[in-house]
C-alpha cells in the first residue's frame, strides 16, 4: 500500500461483487492538475466497481459544480455538470493500454488510479458555450457593468470612418457619378 490517495482504488484485497463508494472532488483535486481550465470545484463522486475474475467493471456517476470563466462578461461562475460513465478494466494481460472506456492493466496491478479518468469526465461534462445563468434578475448572472459596456461597444458603428474613406476614392466618386447621370 505505498499510494494512500482518495481516488485511487486498491482493489487486489477486494472479494469478488460489487462494491459501492463515495468519492469527491474538490478545490485540492483540481489544484493538484496541471493546466487545468478548471481551477475550482466541488462534484460528488459515487463509484461501483463490479470485481470479476481478470476485470473490474466501474460505473461512476457525478454531480456537482466547477467554476468557470464566462465567455460573455469574464467574470468566474458556478457551472452545474452531471455525468455517467462505464470503465471497463481488463486485468489479465501483460501491459498497460488505455481507449476510451477501455483500460487493461498488468495482471499483477493491485490499485485503480482513477485521478485521470475522473478529471476527464468533467472535462467532457462541460457544456461548449460557458455562460453564466441567463434568467433575468438572477443574482448569480453577468456583471451588469461589463455587459452594459459591451452593449455600448456594439451600439457604436464599428468603422465610422468608411463612408469617408469610399468617398475618397475615385472609384466610388465614378459609381456616384454614373447614378447620378442615370
Ligand atoms: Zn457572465
């Protein structure tokens, strides 16, 4: 038992059934990966792991929130994430491979780390477009100070100068001249 770690399953002791239980990850969870978008979170973890001889079979099912940057007004928000995924993990074969929902591993392995699974699962848990909640009067919703500058960036004309610049150009004075003489 050299790895004493919340999401790593020693499962070599396990009898052979099934097995329930509750896992969570957190702000340390997240923290402790590399890169990650997600910097904070909290999602409830609950994991069975069906022993078989040479296979364990997961079904893991999350539910909670992580923080995300909106895409609209860049202020951080709570975003809700549910998810259900089957890992399969074939235990009888001499060397470690990894498809998607498919691991073996060394038959002489004797604990899941289940860190990566779980951190990809909640990556492919978020939703493409990342946005605050849009009900009105939300009190979670955009900062009405940066969206109220956004709207007043919008309502100006993007390039005011253009008719200015067409009307310099002799191109545009000919085209003129033909309507007029139409
Ligand atoms: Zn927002």
């Amino acid at each position: 038992m050299k790895l004493s770690h919340e999401h790593i399953i020693p499962f070599s002791g396990l009898k052979d059934g099934s097995h329930e239980y509750d896992l969570a990850l957190t702000d340390t969870f997240f923290e402790a990966i590399d890169y990650s978008e997600v910097r904070k979170g909290q999602v409830a973890v609950h994991l069975t792991l069906q022993k078989r001889p040479e296979m364990l079979v997961l079904e893991i099912e999350l539910d909670g929130t992580v923080e995300l940057e909106c895409d609209r007004c860049s202020e951080m928000y709570q975003q809700a994430i549910s998810a259900e995924r089957k890992l399969v993990v074939n235990l009888n074969e001499d060397q470690f491979s990894d498809e998607d929902d498919l691991m073996t591993l060394p038959a002489s392995t004797h604990e899941l780390d289940l860190r990566h699974y779980l951190y990809e699962y909640v990556m492919l848990a978020l939703p493409s477009r990342r946005v605050h909640p849009e009900d009105p009067g939300e009190p979670n919703g955009c900062d009405p100070v940066i969206i109220q500058k956004l709207e007043e960036l919008a309502a100006q004309p993007e390039t005011p100068d253009v008719q200015d610049d067409l009307s310099d150009d002799p191109r545009w004075q000919a085209l003129k001249n033909i309507k007029f003489d139409q």
